[in-house]
C-alpha cells in the first residue's frame, strides 16, 4: 500500500458497530496521540462514542512526561477515565542519553500519587524500536517501575515487544506487582500458558482480529475468562474489517465479539467478565 492510501486510511472513520449488550472497559487508550500527522481526538467526544455502544469506561495511558501530565489532568475531568503513567521503554533510553532519567522518573511518581491514577504503566521492554544500546537503560527502566507499582499497590501494564524472554525473567527477578497486566499481547500460546500460570493479566487489542495472527487467537484461547481483557491501544491497532484506519475505544465491540467467538462462549459471558477483571485490577471508577 503506497503512503497516500495509507494515509487515506487512517484518515477514514469506521462506522460505530452494533453496541455490546453489557458494558466493558477500554483496557489501554491513548487518547493524547495523534496519528499520522493528524490532531488529537476530542476526550468528551470519544468517551461519548464509545459509551454509546456500551465501552462505558476507559484507561487512559500517558507514556511520557506529557502525556502523564494529560492524564493526570484529564482524569479529574472525566468520571468514566481512570489513568496509567510511566516512561515508555522507548523513551528511557532517550532520557539515559541525555542524563535526566532518573529527574523523569521522579516526575512519574509524583504524577502516580494521584487517586485515580491506578496503573504504573506501560512500560516493559521493546527490541523492535530500539538497538542493542538502548536495552541496559530499558531494563533498567522496567526495574523500576516494576518497584512503584509494589510500592504504591498500583497495577502494572507491560510493553513487551520481541522481548518476552527478558521481560518474563525480569519480572521473576523483581516479583511481579499483585496485579500484572500484559498489555496488547503479542505472545503464543505458550507464552500465555506461562502467564496464566504466574497469576498476570492478558489484554488482547485489535490485532487477535487480523487474518495472520493465528498465534494470538491459539494465546487467546488457553486464557481464562478471569484472566482476560480488552484493550484498543489507541491511535493504533485498529480491528478488522478496518485494519489501517485510526483506532478508537468506539470500535472495541469489533474485537470483543472476534474474542467471544475464540473463546467460544458468548458475548454478554465474555462482557461480564471482562468487567470484573477491570474492576479487579483497578477498583472502581467512581
């Protein structure tokens, strides 16, 4: 696809599916990025859209400084948003480079101090993005996020990309938080298996839709409905049918019913439990 239709795509707005007939969470958005170029969605307008099918509640992830601060800022705002803060394990890297990682990580827990921040996160480990030279400072990154999230009862989100070996033995190394999430999860069957097995969350996005991934749906399908969540990841990630166009918690009913039919159980069963595994994790939204 040349860059023109891509960018076509992504400027295309998918039609609202058919509401969900019980309420669920929008695991991880990010409603601060723009895609493309383009501008950031309005936040009312976007959790209005997406309450409209039934995805009444969201997490808003900021994974840099000013996103953390967004979040921080748009929680007070909104009662169906609750937040997750960190330095992305792209940007810790960028930050050890110029000499302020730990400043950075400074002003993370003093952004995680907020009430309705419940999630230290995303942050983990990412090989695709970043070189060989940028692993000692993401790792060193993870370690200590992994640390305020036991410190102050937050759960844990993961990026883990090209990476699960590291982040699996890390997290072993470190003791994982009471509530671990594996964000947008990329891994197999096995690697699901193990988490399962390890008491960790699996949130599923947009991707479990696309025709090439047989590995996620095989993941999917040996995690247990406690153990499940949904997520949009947001700009990004966009279920099938409109792959390429921009994401957002509107069209997680698209991935919710795809997930339903790969667990093979119904779609108000897989709702009800994809709630309570938020409500778990996070506590309530009001």
């Amino acid at each position: 696809m040349s860059k023109g239709h891509q960018d076509a795509r992504a400027s295309e707005r998918p039609p609202a599916p058919d509401p969900l007939p019980l309420p669920v969470v929008d695991n991880h958005t990010h409603l601060d990025i723009a895609r493309d170029g383009g501008m950031p969605p309005d936040v009312a307008a976007a959790l209005a859209d997406a309450a409209a099918v039934g995805v009444d509640r969201v997490v808003q992830i900021g994974c840099d400084l000013a996103g953390a601060r967004f979040t921080v800022d748009q929680i007070d705002r909104h009662p169906q948003m609750l937040g997750g803060v960190a330095i992305h394990p792209n940007e810790a890297p960028r930050h050890a480079e110029r000499g302020d990682l730990e400043q950075a990580w400074a002003q993370i827990e003093q952004l995680a101090a907020h009430p309705r921040v419940r999630v230290i996160g995303e942050t983990g480990l990412d090989y695709f993005r970043t070189g060989p030279e940028g692993v000692a400072a993401q790792q060193d990154s993870f370690r200590w996020h992994i640390d305020l999230a036991k410190r102050t009862g937050k759960a844990l989100q993961i990026h883990d990309r090209d990476a699960h070996d590291d982040v699996m033995r890390i997290l072993d190394e470190e003791g994982a938080p009471g509530a671990t999430v594996m964000h947008c999860f990329s891994g197999d069957a096995e690697l699901a298996r193990r988490c399962v097995e390890k008491g960790y969350y699996l949130s599923f996005a947009g991707t479990v839709t696309f025709k090439n991934a047989r590995n996620l749906r095989d993941a999917l399908a040996v995690t247990p409905l406690d153990r499940v969540l949904v997520e949009t990841d947001a700009p990004y990630l966009t279920p099938s049918p409109h792959r390429g166009a921009t994401n957002a918690p509107y069209l997680v009913p698209l991935t919710v019913r795809a997930m339903a039919g790969v667990l093979t159980t119904d779609v108000p069963t897989l709702c009800r439990a994809l709630s309570d595994n938020s409500e778990r994790i996070y506590g309530p939204w009001s």
